[in-house]
C-alpha cells in the first residue's frame, strides 16, 4: 500500500493553492466544498477563480511562489506546468513536513486526490495510488450508478438516530444487526420514496423489536481467485461476526471478510486433522447460541465432499436459523481454467466427481462403471492415492494411455497444469502443488489447444526445447494482479 487512504478535515485550515489557470480551478473548487482556509499564488487567475475572488472566497497572493508562504501551511497544492517550480515546491514542503499535491506528478506527492462519489456524509474515494487516473474514473463511474443518491440523506437521519439506538443496545453487535437491518429493509425503502417521517416510524418500532438471534450461514468460496465468489457469498461474509474457515479458501478471500469479524481456522489438511469435525459442528452451535452471525466458509461448493450437510443437519438439529450460498466447486473453477472442458462431443458425453478420500469401512467406488471410456472423472483429494486410482481403473479396462491431468492450485495466480497418460498419473500428482484436482478422460489432451489462464505460450515453448523434458507437459500458469 503505498498511499494510506485517510479523510482529512480541512475546515478553516490554511491550504495554498500555486497555479491559477483551469487545472488549478478545479483544485480550487474541491477544495473550497471541504471548507479550506484557501491561498491561491498565480500572477493571474482563470475567469472562474476571477468571479470566486470577487466573492472573497479565498486570498489570492498575485506573483511568483515563495518559499515563506508555505509558513504554517497544512497542505499545499501545485497546478503549474513549471517542472523546476514544481519541483522545489515539493522539496520546501518536504522540508516543513507540509503535506504536498504536485498535479499530474505522481513521484512528487505525499498526498493525492482521489476520485470521489459524494453522498455527504457519505463519501467514496478510490485510487490507484496516482499510477492510473483514468482506471480510477471509470470504476467511479460504475459506483455512481450502483450507490443511491439518498444515501446521504439515510446517514443523516442514521446520525441522529445513534445514540438512542446505542441506548437500547448495550453490544456493538446487537447495534450492527439493528443497522444492517434498517440500511436493508423498510427503512431504506421509504428514504429512497421521500417519506423521511414514516423512515422514522419504522425506527421506532424496528427499536421496540427484540434482538436478533444468531444464525449460520454455509458458504462456498470457490476454487480460489477471488474473482469468482459469488455476489451474495460476498455480502454474506461481510455481515458475519465470526468466520470459521478452511486450508482451502485463499488469502486473498479471508481480506475479503468484514474487519473486525473473527476468524478462526478450522482446516484439515490431508493427513492432519488439527481440528476434528465434532470440535467444529460443537464451535458453530457454542457461537451461534452466543447470538452471532456465523459463516462456515469453505473452499469450492459446501455440498461438494465439503461435509455441509453434516454440519447443517448438526445445525437444524440444534434449532439454528441456516442458509447455504452456493460456491464454484474446483471441479468446474479449476478445469475452466486450464481449458479443459469437462463435456465435449467428441470426447466425453457425462462426467463424474468422485472423492479419492473415502470415509474408513465406507462403500467402495464402482470402479468398472468409472473405468468406462467416453467420460470424464474430475477427482477430489485424490494425490495421496493416485497411484491406486490409476491401478484400479486400468485393471477394470479403462486404457492405460488415457490422457489425464493434474491441475494444482487451479484458478490461483501460481496455478500449475501437468498432463499426461492415466500410467502416469501417480507421478503427476507427486509433482503438483496442493491442493491439486484429478481429471482423467479424453478431454484432457484438449488443455494444450485451449488453455487461456496465464503465460501458457511461454512454458510451452521453454519446454519445448529443453532435451530432457519428461514424457508429460508442464505448465506454469503465471499472471500479475494489482
């Protein structure tokens, strides 16, 4: 993070402006709405800052800069096409420990404008830290359209509302839940229709309502780019107040839950059970008994060998309100990625997902079904026993030359492709990164033809012409994300 976003109060604080033509006009005028005690030094100003001046909205120093007019100055703002100007505006600043905004000059900022949405008292700023005005424009345009124009007039009324509501409940919790329900509900409804009284009166009687009980909510996050957590699974972990997640969900989606939730890990890697299935079904009911909100978030589709059913059958047997919020499960997120279609018309008519990590003295898999040609197996944890899988599908006739992949760490930046025959397949999955997914069928081979995710040309072409590349082809999967 280069730049720490803050809001700054500039009321009545001594700002001084260099420039007076149009860019500095425009500075002028954001700066003024904040309420700055504005200094503007230009030898002439531009017809807008002309009529401000006869209004004696700022004071207007006419000539060259001085180095003694940034004495006592908050921030200082620069709008010339001056570079040596310029230039030593931002070292006599430096010096000071004033803050400083050379305009369109990124390496000569210790503070920079962002692009703004104004809902007052709600405000939105977005940057890109000075590297990309015109990104930071249009994703304020986007905004624009998304954010309701009575927003504003909703934290008002929210404003005055607050210590009464802090009143009546003594938790932040309890506080927050009243709010979600209010910004959510009834209330925003008749703010968005100009019925500022009536928004009232649900207040008051959303006030007099019991507080809220806990409840559960089973959500998936996908395979791992954080790009592809569904739109409500966002929401949802975003109004949680604890977060129990697994090994599997990504660094870059944990960010994505609210700050001050708890989040507590309760993973099992293969051969490391750190916390027991029954430790976390008795972790959701002590929680949600507690009245919290509580997210069970798990990688790929909870209903996809995830044990969600367990853990919502453990939830309705206790009385706890639940809900599920589907996930992409790596099946479908990872094989995408890797330009492997799991049907095609020329390959495969069915695909089948399969777990190669049974429950002990469980029924075992119906191998000459699988071994069957013309389809797809998509294999779940299934590194540790590869070598058996392909044992068992070979001998039940399925050919040992059978094009499979591996695919680790799919969808992800460091996401890794190896193909090669179902012979191989014991090898492949020593080699590739966890978590890793199993794909064996005919439509594997079509991963060289179509993959798209990543710097795949220049793998290929590195291994092209190495001599001692193995029998299998090895793609590194590479992309750069801001």
């Amino acid at each position: 993070m280069d730049y720490l976003p803050l809001f700054v109060q500039l009321k009545a604080r001594s700002v001084l402006l260099v420039g007076g033509g149009e860019i500095a006009s425009r500075k002028a005028s954001l700066l003024l709405r904040a309420g700055a005690a504005l200094t503007i030094v230009a030898p002439e100003l531009h017809d807008e800052l002309q009529q401000r001046y006869q209004k004696a909205e700022f004071k207007w120093l006419q000539g060259a800069f001085k180095s003694e007019y940034l004495d006592g100055v908050f921030l200082v703002v620069a709008a010339t096409d001056d570079h040596s100007l310029n230039q030593h505006i931002y070292e006599e600043a430096n010096n000071r420990a004033v803050l400083v905004n050379i305009v369109d000059n990124q390496p000569l900022c210790s503070a920079i404008f962002p692009s703004i949405i104004d809902r007052s008292p709600v405000i939105v700023a977005i940057s890109s830290a000075g590297t990309s005005p015109v990104l930071t424009r249009l994703l304020r345009e986007k905004l624009e359209s998304l954010l309701s124009f009575h927003l504003g007039t909703m934290a008002k009324i929210a404003g005055n509302w607050r210590e009464r509501v802090k009143q009546r409940f003594s938790s932040i919790r309890q506080r927050r839940y009243f709010w979600e329900k209010a910004f959510n509900g009834r209330f925003a409804t008749l703010i968005a229709n100009g019925q500022l009284q009536q928004a009232e009166e649900q207040l008051e009687q959303q006030l007099s309502e019991s507080p809220a009980q806990g409840e559960l909510a089973l959500v998936g996050a996908g395979p791992g780019d954080p790009g592809l957590l569904t739109l409500k699974g966002l929401q949802v972990i975003q109004q949680a107040d604890v977060v129990l997640y697994d090994h599997l969900v990504s660094a870059e989606i944990l960010e994505l839950v609210r700050r001050d939730a708890d989040k507590i890990c309760v993973g099992k890697r293969a051969g490391n059970h750190s916390v027991s299935q029954e430790e976390t079904n008795a972790l959701i009911i002590k929680l949600a008994n507690q009245g919290k909100k509580v997210v069970r978030l798990k990688g790929g589709d909870p209903f996809i060998f995830g044990r969600g059913g367990e853990e919502l059958q453990i939830a309705a047997a206790a009385g706890i309100p639940f809900q599920v919020v589907p996930g992409i499960t790596a099946a479908i997120g990872a094989t995408a990625y890797a330009g492997i279609p799991l049907t095609h018309r020329e390959h495969s008519q069915s695909v089948t997902f399969i777990t190669g990590h049974c429950r002990e003295n469980g029924n075992e898999l119906d191998w000459p079904a699988l071994a069957q040609g013309n389809q797809t197996l998509a294999i779940y944890m299934g590194t540790i026993k590869a070598g058996l899988i392909s044992q068992k599908l070979i001998s039940h006739g399925r050919d040992a030359n059978t094009p499979v992949a591996v695919i680790g760490r799919g969808t992800r930046p460091d996401q890794q492709v190896l193909t090669g025959t179902l012979s191989e397949l014991d090898k492949l999955a020593q080699e590739a990164p966890s978590p890793a997914l199993l794909v064996v069928g005919e439509v594997a081979q079509l991963h060289h033809q179509i993959a798209w995710f990543g710097q795949q040309s220049v793998a290929q072409s590195a291994l092209s012409t190495s001599e001692k590349t193995p029998a299998h082809l090895y793609h590194s999967a590479v992309i750069d994300i801001e």
